[in-house]
C-alpha cells in the first residue's frame, strides 16, 4: 500500500490580530459561550437550511485525531 500524500496549506494569507482586539474578541467569545444551556425542550419553528449547512461546515472543521475526520 502507498503512502497517501498530504498537501499542506501555508499560512500565508493569516494575519495576526492586534492584542487589544485579541483580547476584546477573546471576552466577547467567552461571554457568548458562557449563555450556553442544555437543551431538553426543542421548539417546532422551522430552521432555515443554509443556517443548518452553515453549522455543519463550521463543526467539519475542527480538529481530528491523525486529521482523519472520522464523522460522516
């Protein structure tokens, strides 16, 4: 069996934020994360689909063991 090739992205087009927004941005994440809640009780009001993809596409991206991305 042959190695898989990996192509690796550089980092080019990454910009470093200024601390005092690092730190602004990083209160304002830890403000939004902590109002979450378990949910028990679901609501029937319909989700629009492109807020569902949107979320899906956003969960694809987190890091995996080995970058296998196991989930389907």
């Amino acid at each position: 069996m042959e190695a898989e090739e990996h192509k690796f992205s550089s980092l080019e087009e990454y910009s470093e934020y200024p601390v005092r927004e690092m730190k602004q941005r990083s209160t304002s994440f830890y403000t939004e994360m902590k109002r979450r809640r378990t949910v028990r009780h679901f609501s029937d009001r319909v989700v629009d689909r492109t807020i569902i993809e949107n979320c899906l596409r956003t969960a694809a991206t987190a890091p995996s063991g080995a970058n296998m991305q196991p989930w389907s």
